[in-house]
C-alpha cells in the first residue's frame, strides 16, 4: 500500500464517525467521494492490504457501503 492508499484509509477512519467528510473529499484528494468510497471499499475488501483489524474493516466497509448507496447511480460509477 502506498502513502496516497494510507491516506485515503486514514481519513475514512478518521471521519467515518462523522458522516465521511464528504465536504473535504475532493479538495484532500482529488476524487470526487464516490470514487473516494469506491477505493477505501477496495482496500478494505483485501485483508492482507490494510493491516486494519477485523472491527475495524467491517465499520469502514459498512460506512463505504451505505455512503455509496446514498449517491445517484452515474456519480457512484463515473
């Protein structure tokens, strides 16, 4: 995992207690936020990548889940 995969990682956790930082996202990144929860979904689905415990990956896993859910089909794919 490389520094920009640690974080993308370490935000998610840091504001997945407060709604993901949605606001933030782009502005951090450079990625609009589906694409931001498209990516931290990706990692936290490969066990050996993040070194993150299992609470830890099935909270942020969740989290990434529902706020994908929460936005329009063409944002979550673009």
């Amino acid at each position: 995992m490389d520094s920009y995969d640690q974080a993308l990682l370490d935000f998610a956790l840091q504001w997945s207690a407060y709604g993901g930082g949605d606001y933030y996202i782009f502005t951090e990144f450079g990625i609009p936020p589906a694409v931001f929860y498209q990516r931290v979904l990706g990692m936290v689905e490969k066990r050996f990548a993040t070194g993150l415990d299992l609470p830890t990956r099935q909270h942020l896993r969740e989290h990434c889940l529902a706020k994908l859910a929460s936005f329009p089909v063409s944002a979550a794919t673009a």
